[in-house]
C-alpha cells in the first residue's frame, strides 16, 4: 500500500513541475501590462454595476477590476501574463456597455379641479360690458369629463360640478408646481414624485401624487391629497374630495405619454 502511494506522488510532482499553478506577474509587470478605461456615457452608479458585472462573468483568475467611482475610471489588472489580449478584450466590452441610456420619455399630467356645489354655493360674477351687466357663471364640465363626473355624482349626487381650474405639469421623473387658481386667488401646489413607466409601457406610476390648495385668503387650514398611484394613458382618476367655498374640490387626472425630443 505504501509503495502505491509513494508512486502515486512521484508522478505527480513532475506534473507540477512543469505546470506551475497559481504564477502572478510582479508589480512592474501589472503596472507595464495594465490599464484604465473611464466612463464616458453613464453615471458612476452604472459604472460600477458594468464592472461587477464583468468581474463576475470573468471570474477571478483573468483580469482585477479595480473600480474608481469618483473618476468613473477602471483599472484592469492581467493575470495571465502569457496573453496579452485580456487587457484588449475587457476594454472592448467596457466600450460595449458605455453607452448612454436612452431619454426618458416626458410625461403629461393635466390635473382637472372640479367643484361639486350646492345650489346657491357656486360663485357667480358680474361683469359690465358698456351699458349693460352680464352674469358670468362657472364653466360647466367638458364633454370629455363626463365619465369623472359620474364617479363624483356617485358620492355627491345633489351637487352642480363645475370646472374651477386646469393644472397641466410635463414630467420626466419628479415635479413640483406652485401656482394660484383663477378663481378666488388660492394657492395650491402639485407634486409628482418618483413617476415611472410600467415595462409594457400600458401604466405610469406616481409614488407619491401629491395635491395641496389653501381655500381661503386668510388664516385657514390647507386641505390635500397625498397618496401612491397608478394611471393608464387616457384614464380619468379623480381624487378627493377637499372642502372649499364653493363647495367640494375633485382632482381628477389624467396622463399623456409625450415621444422623446
């Protein structure tokens, strides 16, 4: 038994011989073999993500990848002396990948404020045009509405709806807007954040959609909206409902994906 493994052993030593395992090149020579390659067309967050990428897919024993985020720069460190083409090939697939994403597509977000009012509640204005006085009312709802005005009728079905303002924002990823109603002066404030495309390109998400309007011109109180959604183009959500003078307050939203400039 001892002399099959005392065989066995003088075998296998020439074969390490002549096969040496496990050889790395000295300092000088990864240094003179070396290279960098920086980033041109994405972020460094995305430029780590491609060089973990190729480091996994690589493995370890071809090429160190060395990543530098704040210069978007990578070291390539060969392991194999024998082959200088490792270098050359980890620089064409970095190429491969350095490529700018494409725009995101602009969204637009039309935020309908509707009042539901009572009768009598409604404003009504007078305006003088020479010798004779006109009585203005509120504009009704438009024929394209209709489909919100019946989900509104449903909580509140002894109101008269009548369009108080149109707030219209273009979106890539978040928006805030400020502004005031023109009716009664009130300011109010929308906010898209974290808006996205579902993969299928059917669904925009907001994460949060986010509606606020102070409804009196002194010391009062802001009512609001806050909340996670998600909205088909050509959809009507309607969101509310919020006190005002006039009555109570419907956000309803649509969205419209815009093509890429």
């Amino acid at each position: 038994m001892n002399r099959v493994a005392l065989a066995f052993v003088l075998l296998v030593i020439p074969v390490l011989a002549q096969n040496p395992q496990g050889k790395h090149p000295t300092v000088d020579e990864m240094l003179q073999r070396g290279a960098t390659y920086e980033f041109r067309n994405v972020s460094a967050e995305r430029g780590g993500e491609i060089v973990d990428f190729l480091q996994r897919r690589l493995g370890q024993q071809t090429v160190a990848l060395q990543w530098y985020p704040a210069m978007k720069t990578v070291v390539i460190y060969p392991f194999n002396t024998d082959n200088s083409d490792d270098v050359e090939k980890v620089i064409g697939l970095l190429k491969k990948y350095d490529v700018a994403p494409p725009p995101k597509p602009e969204i637009e977000f039309t935020a309908y404020l509707v009042v539901g009012s009572l009768p009598g509640q409604a404003p009504a204005f007078m305006a003088s045009t020479g010798p004779n006085t006109t009585k203005i009312t509120m504009p009704p709802i438009s024929a394209d509405l209709q489909s919100a005005l019946t989900q509104m009728k449903l909580t509140l079905a002894d109101r008269t709806y009548w369009l108080h303002d149109t707030v219209v924002t273009r979106v890539t990823s978040n928006a805030d807007v400020d502004g005031v109603t023109g009716i009664g002066l009130y300011p109010y404030t929308v906010s898209y954040r974290e808006v996205g495309i579902s993969p299928d390109g059917k669904s925009i998400r907001i994460s949060p959609f986010r509606f606020g309007i102070k409804p009196c011109s002194g010391n009062c109180s802001n009512v609001g909206i806050s909340t996670d959604t998600v909205i088909r183009e050509g959809q009507k959500l309607v969101f509310g409902k919020m006190p005002t003078p006039f009555g109570d307050m419907f956000v309803v939203l649509t969205a419209k994906v815009l093509e890429p400039k």
